[in-house]
C-alpha cells in the first residue's frame, strides 16, 4: 500500500478514491420496478373487468383500455421502438386513473390481490386477454361497419 506524508510528517496510508454509485444498475433496476408496476396494474384492470361485481361504467372503461393495449390497430404502431409503447401507457395510466376514481376502494384492492396471486404463482392471463379483447375489437369493427354501410344505402 503506497503512503504519503501529512503536514504533520506522519506517513498516512493513501486510500483510493470512493467509486460513485453506478447509475446504470440504479436506472435499469428502476426501470424494471416501473415496468412491472405498469404490468400489475394492467392484471388489476384485468381482473376489475372479469369481476362480477365491478360497475357496469368502471367495467366498460377497463375493456376499452384492455382492448386498445392488446389491440393490433392503434393511433401509433407498437413496432416503433419508443413512441410504439408510449401511446399503450398513456391510455393505460389515463384508464387506470378513471378506474380508480369511479371505481369502489374495496374492488380495487380485491382485483390487486388477485394480480398479486396471480403474478406470484405464474398464472398467464394473456391468452385470455387476448380471446377477450379480440373479441371487443371485432364486435366494435363490425358495428362500424355495419354503421358504414347503412349510412352509404341510405344515401
């Protein structure tokens, strides 16, 4: 260990500088907090929507945001690398933030441990969400059609 003389002349031991913190852990371990914070969030409107007891209103909110994350047709692609998946946390937080004040507290915190269970024992619900929302999205671009053509028939 190399030593250096103090003003005293004392021989000191001469200690490395202190390393800072790596950031890029710190970010990365935040970022992955947040993402799994967002993917809990979209089980508990999941689960809001598949409860029986859940408000017709909150119930309706809950599918229109499930069904616009699945959806393959959005106002911007998710095959574009960062605005792709932008446009999904934007309708999601906006839903989210509706369901939870239309929403009763008791609900909320049954559909969260639910997500919790589910995210804990590895239950998939994606085929599901899938089945579902594909469902939504198809009843919803058959209406327009349907809408659509009548309105050309008639004029």
């Amino acid at each position: 260990m190399m030593q250096h003389r103090s003003e005293t002349g004392l021989a000191l031991p001469l200690q490395p500088p202190a390393r800072p913190p790596e950031k890029s852990h710190d970010t990365t371990s935040k970022w992955s907090e947040r993402r799994e914070r967002f993917r809990s969030e979209l089980f508990v409107i999941w689960f809001l929507l598949r409860q029986p007891k859940t408000p017709w209103y909150v119930r309706m909110i809950a599918g229109l945001v499930a069904a616009y994350v699945v959806s393959p047709i959005q106002l911007i692609p998710s095959f574009i690398p960062v605005i792709g998946f932008m446009d999904d946390v934007a309708v999601a937080a906006a839903g989210m933030a509706m369901i939870r004040y239309l929403a009763p507290s008791h609900l909320i915190e049954e559909a969260r441990k639910r997500a919790r269970t589910a995210s804990a024992h590895g239950e998939n619900v994606v085929p599901a969400a899938r089945r579902t929302t594909t469902i939504i999205v198809a009843s919803c671009w058959l209406l327009v059609s349907i809408c659509f053509f009548v309105i050309l028939y008639r004029f």
